[in-house]
DNA sequence: GAGCACTGC
C-alpha cells in the first residue's frame, strides 16, 4: 500500500493581526505573586499531604502563561469596558483570570463574576479545579450553575455557568444587576446563546453606564444648586427605589486568533493577547486529493500504528455508521498483519453512543497496545482524550443547516473551516509534542472558510425570538446581532410564534400565552403543546411527551444487536404513534423505580435504572435527561396555574391535543407511500425508527423534518385529517 | 431502512 502522506510543512502559525496588543509574558521569572489568601487548613494527619497539594498548586498557578502579565491584565480591564481577550489553548484564562479581579476588588460592594462556557461539564470542571485552587469550598466563594445543578450561595463571588443560563437569568434580573463583571469565554465557538448573549450584554452595559452617568450628573446637580427639577427627581426617586446599578464590565474570551470581530462589534474594543502553551504539532497534507478518504484514513492508521513512535491516534469522522465501518475495517486488516504487530485497539466515541461505552476512549489502552480512537466532533472541543499524539483528519464534518423558507433541517457532510482544522490538529499537542495528518492537499487547505458559520445563521430562531420578546427586544429585525440571521428566517420564526398564538398581531408577545410559552425551557411548539395539554385534560401525558421529545434518541440500538432491541422496543410500542410510545417508555420506567425506590439512594437509584434501561435497549442518558426535564417543567407549569391532569385511557383526548399543538407538521399519506407536508408541500417519508414505520396511516403530525439522505420525518402519531380544520382553524380554513 | 455537536432559573 502506497503511503498518501508526505510531509510538506510543519506546524501552521496565522499572523496575528492588529489591534491586538500583544501582551507577551516576558520572562516566567516572578512579576507577579499569588495574593490568594488562603484559609488555615485544619491540622490532621493529612496535613502533610494537603500542603503539598496546595504547593503543588500554587507552583502551577505561578508557571501558567497568564501569571506573568496578573497586574497588566487587571490595569486594562480596569481601563476598558470592554475587553477583548485571545488566549490561546493552556494560557490559563479560564480558571485565572477571575480570580484575578476578585484579588483585585471587583467584588467589593457583594458583586459577582460571572463566567459563561457553552458546555456544562465545562462549567462543572472549571468551578471545582478554581474552588481547589482558592482552598475554599465548592459553592461557597467559587461556584458554579448549570441547569439541574446549582452549586452557589449568596457568598459565591466567582460563578460559572453556562451561557443560556445566564441568559434565563437575565429574564428575570434584565440588568444582570448582581454582577460586576462579565466574562464570555469560548465565545469563537459562537454559538446560538453565545451570539445572543453578546447581543444582549451589548444593552445591558450601554444602560447600565447611562444609569451611571445620569447618576453622576444628577449627584452633581443637587450640588451645585440643591434643588432638582422634577424630571430629574422623578428619575432620581425611581433609581434610588430600584438597586444600584454599577458599570458592567465585559470580557470577552476568545481562542482565535481573529479578535478584529469582536472589537468592531463592540465598538473598537480593546483587544489583547496572551500566549498559550501548547506542544508544536507537525502538519502533513496529502499530494492529491482523495477520493476515498475514508480509504485513506485507514491507510494512515496503519502508516502511523507501523512506522511511528508511541502514541494513540485520533481519527475525526462525521457519524456513527463511518465509525462503525471503520472500526470493522480496521480490525479485519488487522488480522493480515503478522502477530507481533496486532498490538492496536480501536474504539468509538460519539454522542448517542452510552456513556459507559463512552468511557472506553478514556481508558489506557493494555502495556503494549496503542489506541485508535474513532471520534465525531466531539471529541473537537467537548471532550479531551488523554495520550493523543497523532491525529488524522479529513477535513469533513456533518452539520446541521436550516432552510427557513422549507421549514426544513439538514443534516450534511460539509468540509470544516481552517479554524476547525487548527483545533483538531491542537488534539495532538496536549501532552508533547505530535503530528497531525490532514488528509487533503495543502492547496484545499487555504480555500476552506477562516471559521465556521455561527449557528445562529443556520438553525430555527423561534425559540431565540421567544426569549428576545420576552427581555423587552420587540423589533428583532433591528436588534443588533454580531451577525444578523437572514431576513426570511427571522420572519419564518416571526410567522410560526404568531401562528402558536404567541404574538399578537402587532407582533408583542401575548399574555398569558407568549408570557406562559417564554418562561419555559422548551421548544415554543412544546410550550404551546404543554399549555393547550391542560384544556385538553391530559397534561399529565403531554409533560412526559415533550420531556422524552427534548432529548437524544431514547432507544439505543447496536448493530449487532438489531433483532434484540426490536423485540425489546415492540413492548412498549403503540399503534396510536411515537409519542404514546414514548409515554409507554416512561411509565414502565416509572413503575419499575416505584417498585425498588423505598429507601434508596439517588445513585443507586440510577444505576438500577441503568439496568434495566440496558435491559430494554433504551439510552439511560437520555431517559435520566428527560426525568429531570419532565420534573423540572412539572415545576413550572404546576407555578403557573396550569391543571395537571390525566386523560388516563381516553387517547382520542390526547391525540386530539397533539393534532392542536403540532398542526403546522401535519402530512397525508401519498398513493406511493410517501407523505406530504401539508405546511410546505414537501414530499417526505416516515424515519425508520418510527414505529409507524410500517404501518403508514393516512393523516399524521411529526415533529422533526430532517434531510439525510432523504426527507425524513420522526416522532410520528396518527390523527384524523378532519381535526386540523376543526382544532386549528387560524391555518387550515384560511388555506382553503 | 437509519441517528454531527451543544444548551435551557
């Protein structure tokens, strides 16, 4: 087999670009020292041990990239409302610089830091190492909040979260009021709530510093000539009612090395740079492109298994079914090499993949074995992979894409972006130094994209809009996003909110419906299905529905194990559709808890249903995520008044209420089979995993439309085609 | 006849 790798050219540095003031740490001698003051740790036995923990720490903190520049990044953010900064992987911005400003008083008065991260186990992680690192207890002066899971009290004063619960908060305090800083780190990844948060604390800090100043100034007045004009007073009064409102200072994180986005959209910020300390990567393209990349994937595994040093590979593939191919691949070559040289161990990683499974790729592989792991992207940023030092990407990745004008999804292969393909090569270089083999000639290299297009470009803003509407932003079409999602989509979502009743008809948000739909952590359709549930009398049903909706696949189905997890899924399957079948799911659940729970722990409680989700063919994450989801909007609906109740087995009751929610993804049965929306008129068919797969019933709503390989539609239920004029009447008499 | 990755007081 002929190699496709040639080295071509090491390690790829873009130039940083102005404004960026390089804050280089000059020298790691000592320009800064720790000023964390640390509480007596009481003596006991472990003492000898915990103080060289603590040393131990201390010496890491004092080593990291950032310590060095402590002082001048405090004077800048002193300086600068805004700051923008570019720390790159390992400088240690994350856990370092909140800290930071609490030693520098940002604190004083009972404020807080807040610190966003797009993902909750980031949250977690960083909160727990910080607490560690400052000797004080989780939750007390360093905290973390993410949805479920509030580790914080009314000492915390350094708090993690993640960025859309900062951004439910703000529905509630809209001027953030508690916090004196802002720090949205990650905030390159750009996604949907990072893009709107910015939007938003953009708002927040330009009203806050106008409270300030007119403050200030009316402070000033009152010197001067001790008496106020009656605006001003009038303003006074309301102001001094209210809490005091102190600037906000934002910081915005970033790891690209593009920061020009961010400081014009805030105005010219000021941007600064702080070295990291990363491995170098060595980056080796291919001659020509490859047409069977997946081929050639397999013929670098091997190059690199035979030829190179120690070390485990990461492979970057776009799904499930490339990695299950792969890995069979791999292990039938395998077994024509000679036996000394079988030594390597693939395994998979990807999201619906069950966490235990999932655990395998963090192991060490056996003395002697050296590990292939076969990852989607998630390996790309949500999880880190220890031992990595090869790396072998073909610059593809599957991504969702949204057509406002269809209302439809897809989901497709797309090349990454150059930003991407640096983030995966920086896989490599964690621990030492490594190679990445990119599986494309350098000449494709430069023409992907710098960076990927932000979500918020390429997905359904009705829940987005929702929340906007009820923060007080009422025209959306003039609302200042970094970058504006396309006018058609913007009023797509504005048609569909109107049309669940949660716009009037000068587009406010209604009340109690739009008010009611917004407070919910739900899709809106989910929402509106919830409150139209407790006119229908089956509230109880329609809670467990949109729970077991909002999350990944419930069924978990091996390959190798098809027939089984059929059999297994048919136990619980209904004739009426998906979404009773789901409800089925839950309610053995349910009962096979209620039957073991006297007097159990919370873990031991999950892993018994653990069991029996294994048992069952069903993802125990998913169900786990949908039983704290169904309880946590039980919370809210039972808050807001609404009746819950069961139409026990009265299901033409509860299929009528998902014909009502659900009318806009109706679709009729064609002479061929397949089905046609009747929304968009798009001919499409039943997913596979439904379970009307086979039965295929005249009329029926769906709640996903997502183009693969063919128009899909899933989580199906049969309903009769006269309810829709009949249950919603503002769409289909009007169509007629 | 088939499921990129995240997230929500």
């Amino acid at each position: 087999m002929e190699p496709p790798i040639t080295a071509l050219r090491p390690h790829l540095t873009l130039a940083v670009e102005p404004p960026l003031a390089l804050l280089c740490p000059p020298n790691l001698s000592s320009l800064t020292e720790s000023r964390l003051t640390q509480p007596a740790a009481p003596l006991s036995r472990l003492s000898v041990f915990d103080s060289s923990r603590k040393q131990n720490i201390a010496q890491h903190r004092k080593s990291l990239p950032i310590a060095s520049v402590e002082k001048r990044l405090v004077d800048e953010v002193r300086h600068n409302d805004t700051l923008i900064i570019v720390g790159e992987t390992g400088s240690g911005k994350t856990t370092q610089l909140p800290q930071f400003l609490f030693n520098a008083g940002f604190c004083r008065d009972g404020k807080t830091i807040g610190i966003t991260q797009p993902r909750r186990v980031a949250a977690v992680t960083v909160a727990k190492r910080v607490a560690e690192e400052c000797g004080v207890d989780l939750g007390q002066r360093v905290g973390y909040s993410i949805r479920f899971e509030d580790a914080t009290s009314i000492s915390t004063r350094i708090k993690y979260m993640t960025d859309g619960l900062l951004l439910r908060e703000a529905l509630l305090d809209p001027y953030l009021s508690r916090y004196s800083v802002i720090i949205v780190d990650e905030a390159h990844e750009r996604t949907v709530h990072t893009d709107v948060l910015l939007g938003l604390l953009k708002n927040i800090q330009r009203a806050r510093s106008k409270y300030s100043n007119d403050r200030v100034n009316i402070e000033k007045n009152k010197e001067n000539n001790g008496t106020l004009s009656d605006k001003e007073n009038c303003v006074f009064l309301k102001q001094c009612q209210s809490r005091k409102f102190p600037p906000l200072k934002l910081i915005i994180m970033s790891a690209s090395l593009d920061a020009r986005g961010f400081s014009e959209y805030f105005g010219g910020a000021r941007a600064v740079h702080v070295k990291g300390r990363q491995f170098p990567v060595d980056t080796f393209y291919t001659h020509h492109a490859e047409p069977d990349y997946l081929d050639a994937a397999l013929i670098t595994i091997f190059q690199i298994h035979l030829e190179e040093s120690p070390g485990d590979i990461l492979v970057f593939l776009t799904g499930q079914e490339e990695i299950e191919s792969v890995e069979r691949l791999v292990k039938e070559r395998l077994q024509q090499l000679p036996e000394g040289s079988r030594k390597l161990l693939t395994v998979p990683i990807f999201s619906a993949l069950p966490s235990e499974k999932q655990m395998r790729a963090f192991r060490q592989a056996p003395a002697g074995f050296r590990k292939v792991i076969l990852a989607t992207n998630i390996a790309e940023t949500s999880v880190t992979i220890p031992g990595v030092r090869y790396v072998i990407d073909p610059g593809l990745v599957k991504a969702r894409s949204y057509d406002p004008v269809k209302g439809m999804e897809s989901l497709i292969i797309v090349p990454i972006s150059k930003s991407q393909a640096l983030q995966r090569s920086g896989r490599a270089g964690r621990e030492g130094s490594g190679k990445c083999f990119r599986l494309y000639p350098e000449s494709e290299f430069d023409k992907l994209e710098d960076s990927t297009k932000p979500e918020i470009k390429r997905c359904n803003l009705s829940n987005v809009i929702l929340q906007l509407k009820a923060l007080g932003v009422d025209d959306i079409l003039g609302f200042d996003f970094m970058e504006k999602p396309s006018r058609a989509s913007i009023v797509k979502s504005l048609e569909q909110l109107f049309l669940l009743g949660a716009l009037t008809d000068e587009c406010k948000l209604s009340d109690p419906v739009g008010r009611q739909m917004a407070q919910l952590p739900l899709d809106p359709v989910y929402s509106r299905a919830l409150i139209l549930a407790s006119q229908f009398n089956c509230l109880e049903e329609m809670l467990i529905t949109v729970a077991m909706l909002s999350v990944e696949s419930i069924f978990y189905a091996p390959r190798e194990k098809l027939e089984e997890a059929r059999t297994a899924m048919r136990c619980f399957s209904s004739p009426e559709g998906d979404h009773l079948t789901l409800v089925n799911v839950y309610h053995a659940s349910d009962e096979f808890l209620d039957k073991r729970m006297v007097g159990l722990s919370k873990e031991k409680k999950d892993k018994i249903l653990s069991k029996w989700c294994k048992e069952n063919f069903i993802n125990s994450r998913s169900l786990r995520h949908a039983r704290d989801i169904h309880s946590q909007i039980r919370g809210h609906v039972e808050q807001m008044g609404l009746r819950v109740a069961s139409c026990g087995d009265d299901m033409l009751q509860f299929r009528k209420c998902l014909a009502a929610s659900f009318f806009l993804n109706a679709a009729l049965r064609q002479p061929e089979g397949t089905y046609r929306a009747l929304a968009s008129g798009q001919v499409v068919q039943i997913h596979p995993s439904s379970v009307l797969f086979q039965a295929k019933p005249e009329c029926i709503v769906f709640n996903e439309l997502v183009q693969t390989n063919h128009k899909y539609i899933r989580n199906i239920s049969r309903i009769d085609y006269l309810w829709l004029s009949e249950l919603a009447p503002q769409y289909y008499c009007s169509q007629n």
